[in-house]
C-alpha cells in the first residue's frame, strides 16, 4: 500500500508541475524575446530622437549606445548605412519602415527593430537597432533550466512528503493487518493500537469490539461445552461402572446380552462425549487424532451396531468390504461418530436400502453412504446448521459431522442427489498405518 500511496502522490504531483511547468515556461519564453524586443525598439526610438534633419547635408549624427550585444545604425531612404552600426544596405525591416511604420522581427540570426525618423510629414531615414537572437535564446534556456531544477526539487519534496504520509497511513493498517493473522492464529486477546488518523482508529475500535464480542461468546460457549461435557461424563462414567459390574456378578445368559449392549452404548455416548469436547477446546483447527482403528474392523463394527436399528424399521444395511490391505487405519472414534450420523441420517431421512462401502484412493479413504432416497434442496446448505436440506431446522447432526472430518483433515460433501450419497474423506499415509500397526 506504501507504494501505491507514493505513486498516487506522485502522479497528482507530476501532473500539477506538468500543467504549471509548461505555460509558465512559454510565458517566460515569450516575456524574454519581448523584453528584448522592447529594449531594441527603446534604443531606437532614443536614436530617432537625435537625429537631425541636417544629416542628409553631412550633419555629423551622434546616436546613442546600442544595446548589449546589439547594433544601432542609422539609415537613409537610400537604405545606405550613414551612422552607427550594422549592415551596410539596409534590410526588409529598414524598407518596411521607410513606409512611416515601426517593424519588428527578425533579419537572419538576430532581432530587428526599425523605427521611422520623420521631419515634415515624411521619412527622412531609419533607426534600425538589433540584437542576437542566440543570446536571448539562451536566456530562455537558462530560465528553463532553473525552472526544471525547480520542478525536480518539487517532485522530490512531494516524494518525500508523500512517503512520509504513506509510512503515516500505512503503519497503523500494518499493525491491523498483524493483529488480524494473531486472531487468525487463535490469539482472540491481540488488540489494535490506537494512531494518529482517526478513520483507521474508528476501525481499530471496531475491530477490538468484535474481538471481545467474539471472546466473549467463545468462552461462553466452551464454558457451556465443558460443564456440560463434565456433567455428562460423570454419570456416563457412574453407569458404566455399574453396568460393568452387573456383567461381572450376572450370569442370567437372558439379561446379559442387554446388559452387553448398554455397556458398548454407555461407551460409545462417553466416546461422543469426548470428541464434542476435543473440538470445543481447540484453537483453529483441532490436533488431528492418531489413526488407531483399521478399517475392516471399523466396517464390520458399524454394520453390527446399526443393523439392529434398520431391520427393525424393515430396512437393510449393507457394508462393503475395502479392497485394501488390513493395516490401512483411521482415527476410529471420530470416523465412528461421522458414519453414524450419516447412518441416522438415512434412516430416518432415507428410504430403501443403505450402503455403507470405503475405498481406498491411496492418499485417502473414502466411506460411501448411499441410500435409495433422494437429496432435496440446495446442497450448499445440508451442512448450515439448524437447516438439513432433508428437514428445515433438524439439529446438528451433519454440522457437527463436518466439522469432526475437518478435524480430520479430510472433508465430508454431497457426492450424489439422488440416490442420496454422502461421501466422506480422511487422509491416511501407509507408512503411519504401518507404524501405528507395529507400534
């Protein structure tokens, strides 16, 4: 910004000295040739003045000095050269002048004045007084020169001004700038600095408003999320030790299926738990998970889980098995929460059969949920929350599953309308599943 502010400057700048630079050196061009013009034709009407009508009978004519680098001459209607100096047959501008005028203009190199001497309502000669050209020529340039000088000396001034001005402007908006990537950072306690130009202050002020705005509802919100969290836990934790327990004491092979499976859904709550917490405590994006689940056994999990749910609403769910080494892993719980909300989501919002595939793209597993129904308005917004796109105002299901993939470093997308394909994306490198399965 510093830069574009100097050329700005200097362009306002240029041009102000162009506009005033180029008449204002016209004008003095002008005013020089007619100083000099004026000097001439004052020298030869003093000359006029002196000469007598007696000259023509060998009156001695006594004219005064010429201009400085000038001649002055007196001429005879016989354009020959009687007095003082100059050419010896008189030029354009002595004839024109025998015709009672004065003439100005130039004869060859030099300026020419010519000023009729009258006696008796008639011409009895011309003064004709001259000087170079040349040296008015060089006056001109001189004064050109200066003036040039003077422009750069303005250019230079307004350069220097306008850097300042810049370094003036731009030093707040920079510190703005550094405060805007501290927040992006995570660091919601950077605040702006006040300056010397008041609208940049009035948004520093904005800015720090938001900030404490945002902080604010941030820490309230983590607040909420952590007692919440810890209030949750610490029941989930009482009924699973309980539910443990019961399995420990109960032999009754009736109730011990039950109470089997409340003990893996007491866990997989304090497991849900757990990673609503991880994301609510991050700054930025969250620490991604180690991956610690193969996903086989993950397949082979969730259709055991979900199974249950979907015969019991006469559907049917399908896993397919990933055509990929068994040591390929994911984070497995938050993979686990993504593909249940996607599950829930077509079961309840679904129709037909549901397939739940992976595929392995090498950098990357893709899990496919896929069921008969179909994606109703626009996909953009299946992930706002409080609007589904399948039901307005349904919850948070896919909102949260979007941000647990993003915390994944993948990404969970609409891959198809209809039939309704949700696919998911988490990254995985071969080298840390082979470590994860060595370790």
């Amino acid at each position: 910004m510093r830069q574009r502010v100097v050329r700005v400057a200097l362009t306002a700048a240029l041009v102000a000295v162009v506009l005033l630079a180029v008449p204002l050196a016209l004008a003095i061009r002008s005013s020089l040739y007619a100083d000099q013009r004026d000097t001439l034709e004052r020298a030869a009407l003093s000359g006029a003045v002196r000469v007598s009508p007696d000259y023509v009978t060998g009156d001695p004519v006594e004219l005064p000095s010429p201009p400085a680098d000038g001649r002055l001459g007196l001429y005879d209607p016989g354009l020959r050269l009687r007095a003082g100096t100059g050419p010896r047959t008189g030029d354009t501008a002595v004839r024109r002048a025998l015709g009672a005028e004065v003439v100005r203009g130039r004869s060859g190199g030099d300026l020419v004045v010519a000023v009729p001497v009258s006696h008796a309502e008639r011409v009895i000669g011309v003064v004709r007084a001259s000087s170079s050209a040349a040296a008015v020529r060089d006056r001109v340039l001189l004064a050109w020169a200066v003036l040039a000088g003077v422009c750069a000396l303005a250019l230079t001034v307004a350069v220097l001004v306008a850097r300042r001005q810049a370094r003036a402007l731009t030093a707040p908006l920079e510190d703005l700038s550094r405060h805007c990537r501290a927040v992006t950072a995570g660091d919601l306690s950077a605040r702006a600095a006040p300056s010397s130009v008041a609208e940049i202050d009035q948004v520093a002020r904005t800015h720090n408003e938001m900030l404490h705005s945002l902080a604010e509802i941030l820490r309230h919100e983590r607040d909420f999320t952590a007692n919440a969290s810890h209030q949750l836990r610490t029941p989930l934790t009482g009924l699973q030790l309980t539910l443990e327990a019961g399995l420990a004491q109960d032999d009754d092979a009736r109730t011990r299926p039950a109470l089997e499976e409340a003990l893996a859904t007491t866990r997989r709550l304090h497991g849900t738990v757990e990673e609503v917490l991880r994301l609510s405590r991050s700054r930025g994006l969250p620490r991604r998970p180690a991956p610690d689940t193969p996903v086989p056994r993950l397949l082979r999990e969730t259709e055991e889980r979900w199974h249950g749910l979907f015969a019991r609403d006469g559907r049917r769910l399908e896993a397919g098995v990933l055509e990929a080494a068994d040591d390929v892993r994911v984070p497995g719980g938050p993979v686990t929460e993504i593909l249940g909300v996607l599950l829930e989501n077509a079961r309840v919002h679904g129709r037909g059969t549901v397939r739940l595939a992976a595929r392995d793209l090498g950098e990357a597993v893709a899990f496919d949920v896929v069921d008969e129904g179909a994606v109703e308005g626009e996909a953009s917004r299946l992930f706002d929350r409080g609007h589904t796109g399948l039901r307005p105002g349904s919850g948070i299901g896919l909102p949260l599953a979007r941000d647990l993939a993003v915390s994944l470093g993948g990404r969970l997308s609409v891959a198809g309308r209809r039939p309704a394909t949700f696919t998911l994306l988490v990254p995985v490198r071969q080298d840390e599943a082979e470590a994860q399965g060595g370790g």
